[in-house]
C-alpha cells in the first residue's frame, strides 16, 4: 500500500495478527472456528436441550419476570459440551494477544433472539462492560459472541458502532444512523468484540430463534458473573479438564490473611 511520511506501521506476520489489528482499531473482527458439520450442528443441539432444562429448572414465568427471558446463564455447567468454543486454541492465541497478562472466562451466556423480537433487551445498544463511561489503552475484557445459527440480516445479525470503544460517551443518534454497520456471520464463527465497543442485536424478522453463545474474557481485575471457584467447589464433574486456567479458578480473592501469606508463598 503506497503510503508518504510514514515512519512506523504495522506489520503483521499471521492471519491471527491481521485479526488483533482490527480488533484495536475498529473494536471488532471475526473468527472462524473450523469446526465440522457434525460439530455445529452438536453445539446447536446441545443448545437446544440446554434452554429447555435451564427454562425447567429456573421457572419460565420467573425468567419471564425478571428480564431473563431470552438469556442463559453458565449453560456450560448444564451441557459440558457448550465448554468447547470457550476454549477453541485460535481464539485463546487472539485473546492472549489483546488482554495484557493472564485472563480467563468471566462469563458464559446463551442468548436467544426469539421469533419477531421487538422487547428483546439486546436490541438496545450496550456495552458488555456496561455502565462504563471510560477508555483504556489496552482491553480489559473482550466478548467472543459463538454463532450457533447463522446470523443473517433477517433473523438479527449484530450491528456494531466501529471504534465506538475509543470513545467514553455514548455517541449520538446521527453518528449511530451514518456509523452503525451489521455483520453477519455463519455458523461456527465468532464475533469477537472489544467489551467497550457499543453493540446491539437487531430485531429478528424470522419465524425461529437465532441462537449464540456468548463469552466474555477479562483480566483478573474483573470478577466473574459466576463465582466459578465456588461452583467448582460444589460441582467439579460439570466442568472441562481445562477449568484451572479457563475459569481462573486460582483468581479467587483469599478469605483471610493466612490464605493470603500461603497463596504468596506458593507464588
């Protein structure tokens, strides 16, 4: 690319350095994730039988009451099978070169856009860190949005503000109108997106729910939605043999100062 007055540019060596790049500058690329049919169609599968155990054991009327409706929470520890992108090695390898330091899985979601949304809470724009009015240099959490369907222009593809994560306030309607752009996505593939960048799903115009499974990775800084170590405590058979540093479980703040001395030592 011919360029004049340029002293220092980017080089990237690896397709995955192409893709840290977009990530910094616009907040956002995507992944493929290279599974086989067999393997999509598993995870959707196991997504489906995930909603209605999750809808059964948590009460629909009550999910229904306080907003939960559409969203699923650690469905991981329902299907162990939902682990898996969690822990897709490429995705790892791009978190490990945006996140200074170690992070880990803060949180799982499932999320379902349901059948001609119009009060589906995702529709507004939002940050996944939300209520942040800030920028860092570096992330401090990135969301790796799994597509389990496909995400078209017609069932709610996720549309997104580019750079809006460099920016502390939210930007204005206009901006947003001449700014925004959708992407769609096929099954298999994430979206990955820098957790400050302002996004939002669209209204699913279809007669079936489109389906994704969310992650959000931060720094240990950030407590998890879930409180894994404790979970695990209780629970260690529903997790993946990976869960030490998938889930940071030795992130977990000491309750006394005894365990603080020992966990230095241990260092």
């Amino acid at each position: 690319m011919n360029s004049y007055g340029v002293i220092e540019s980017y080089k990237p060596i690896s397709e995955l350095d192409v893709k840290a790049e977009e990530l910094k500058n616009l907040g956002y690329t995507t992944l493929t994730a290279d599974y086989s049919k067999d393997e999509i169609e598993a995870i959707r599968n196991a997504a489906l039988d995930t909603e209605e155990v999750y809808k059964n054991r948590y009460g629909n009327h009550r999910l229904n009451e306080i907003g939960e409706a559409n969203s699923f929470r650690a469905p991981g520890l329902i299907n162990p099978l939902l682990w898996k992108p969690a822990s897709h090695p490429l995705l790892q390898e791009l978190l490990t070169k945006m996140i200074t330091g170690r992070h880990y899985l803060n949180q799982q979601n499932l999320v379902i856009n349901p059948p001609k949304s119009v009060n589906y809470s995702q529709l507004r724009f939002h940050r996944d860190l939300p209520y942040q009015h800030y920028v860092s240099s570096r992330p401090l959490a990135i969301n790796a949005l799994y597509a389990v369907d496909d995400f078209t222009i017609e069932n709610g593809a996720t549309y997104v503000i580019p750079a809006s994560h460099k920016s502390e306030i939210f930007p204005s309607e206009n901006f947003i109108r001449n700014s925004q752009i959708q992407i769609p996505v096929k099954a298999g593939t994430f979206l990955i997106l820098d957790c400050m960048l302002y996004h939002a799903a669209a209204s699913n115009q279809t007669i079936s729910p489109r389906i994704g499974l969310n992650h959000v990775y931060s720094t240990p800084m950030l407590r998890p939605q879930i409180e894994w170590a404790k979970v695990y405590s209780e629970n260690p058979e529903c997790f993946p043999s990976n869960s030490h540093d998938l889930l940071g479980l030795d992130f977990t703040p000491p309750t006394s100062v005894d365990e603080f001395l020992k966990n230095q030592k241990n260092k």
